[in-house]
C-alpha cells in the first residue's frame, strides 16, 4: 500500500480516505492544512494511485480490511476517519466493524444507502464501456458530473487534475471497483450505534451523493453537525479548499479539546 506519513507521531491520527476513482494526492491541500496540528495519513486505496491490486476479490469489507492493516502496521490505535464519497462508504463500515478503533468521523459528499437497481445498472454499463470503448471515453463521460457549474468552467486546473487521476487508475481497477460499489451494503441502519463525533460535508451541487444524502445521515448519527458547501460539487476538498480546510480544521481542535457535545449543542454550522 502507498501512503503518504505526516506531522508528528505524538498528535492526534486522521486517516484520509479518497473516493473512486482517485487517490491519495486528492488530498494534498488537507495534509498540508493538518499536519501542523495532527498526524495525517492518506493512502492509496487498493488497485488506485500507487497501491497494488493483490490478489482477492475487491469489496468494501476488503477495503476496510486493508485500513485495519494499514493502521496496524503504523501502530495507530486508534484515528479520525475522514473518508471523501466511497472514502465515506469504507468509513462508515469501518467504524461499523472496529468502532474502538476510532474517535471522530468526517464524512464528505458520500451516504449510507446500498446501490439502487438503477444505480447498480449504471455500473454494469460503466464497466461494459469500459471494456469496450476504453478508460479515455468513460472519464470523458463522467468528469462533469463530479463538480459544480463554477468549477467546471472556471477551475480548468482542478478539473484536469482530476481527470488525469480517473486515466491513472487501470482499466481492471476501475471495473472490479465498480463491480464492488455495486455491491456494496447499506450502513443506514447502524449510523444510531456511531457514539464518536461526525461532521458531515456536502457541496451544494453534488449531484452523484446530494445533500438529501448528508441529511439523512445527519438524522441519524446523534453527534453530527452538517455543512453545506455553497459553491462546492461532490469534491467540496478541491473545489472550495479553503472552506473545507477551516470545517475539517476547527472540528478536529474540537475533538481534541472538548468533551463531547450533543447534536443540539453542536448543531447545524
Ligand atoms: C466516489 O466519488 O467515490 C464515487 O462517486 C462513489 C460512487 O460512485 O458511489
């Protein structure tokens, strides 16, 4: 597994988890943003960046496995969680499936729901394109969907960057992670179990995981606060930076300076 190490040993871990299909340099501005106040770990998810593909099937609970791993072999007991839409998916199945291992969450532009029947359709026609007509034409297809109005025509930077991140990822890793979002469980009913704080993030305009999405999760998690990113898409950490550095920077002091506080306390920022 590829990942990048930063900040001292001694502060408080959070653990960068990227969605599909990018990796870990999506979050160089939020490693820079942290690492003076935190140790920041972001790591290239299995078949993405410059992680290898291994053996096994991909799957979610497999995703999750290799960020047990991860932290076991870095020695981190215990971490914030700050996974970014399927980043998210394996965030909340990881503190499903290890909640002692974790202390806060922020989840970004993601949800708890299972694929629709439509959403899994969709999949099955990515990956037969894929096959077909090649990476180039799928991420030519997909890219505008991942951001907002304004960053599409007045970020050409950050659309290319991301562009070049999608025709980095191999033509296998973009079917079998497919083919492993398709399949992925819901995590709906287990959000009332989560008892760590969350912040939940979500561009205004995201059109693949909406705010309807975020709401939702807000409803549930007793500890969460939510922010709406006005100007943001689904990629809120590279279409309004700064904004989404100051929210993920003022929750983490807040993880580590206060007790808990309750939803009504915490609220909606
Ligand atoms: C992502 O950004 O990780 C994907 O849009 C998630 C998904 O396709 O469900």
């Amino acid at each position: 597994m590829s990942y990048n190490d930063e900040g001292s040993e001694k502060l408080p871990v959070i653990i960068l988890i990227h969605g599909f299909p990018f990796n870990k340099s999506m979050w160089d501005k939020q490693v820079e943003a942290l690492k003076e106040n935190n140790r920041v770990i972001a790591y290239d998810i299995r078949g993405h960046g410059q992680s290898e593909t291994g053996e096994a099937a991909f799957s979610l609970e497999l995703f999750v496995d290799d960020l047990i791993c991860l932290m076991d072999a870095l020695e981190i007991d215990k971490a914030t969680l700050c996974g970014l839409s399927m980043g998210g998916y394996i965030a909340l199945l990881a503190i499903e499936k290890y909640p002692q291992r974790f202390e806060a969450l922020i989840l970004s532009d993601t949800q708890c729901i299972a694929d629709t029947p439509e959403a899994k359709e969709k999949r099955m026609k990515a990956i037969d394109d894929i096959k077909t007509k090649g990476v180039k034409v799928y991420v030519d297809g997909s890219i505008k969907h991942f951001f907002s109005a304004e960053t599409f025509t007045g970020k050409p930077d950050v659309v290319n960057a991301v562009k070049e991140m999608m025709l980095n990822t191999t033509e296998q890793s973009l079917c079998n992670t497919l083919y492993a979002l398709s399949i992925h469980k819901e995590t709906c009913s287990s959000l009332p179990e989560i008892h760590v704080p969350v912040l939940i993030l979500v561009g205004k305009e995201d059109k693949i995981t909406p705010p309807a999405a975020a709401r939702l999760m807000h409803e549930k998690i007793r500890e969460s606060s939510l922010s709406i990113l006005e100007l943001a898409g689904h990629l809120g950490n590279l279409e309004s930076p700064h904004e989404f550095n100051f929210k993920i920077k003022k929750f983490m002091h807040q993880v580590a300076n206060k007790p808990f506080q309750l939803k009504s306390a915490f609220g909606t920022w």
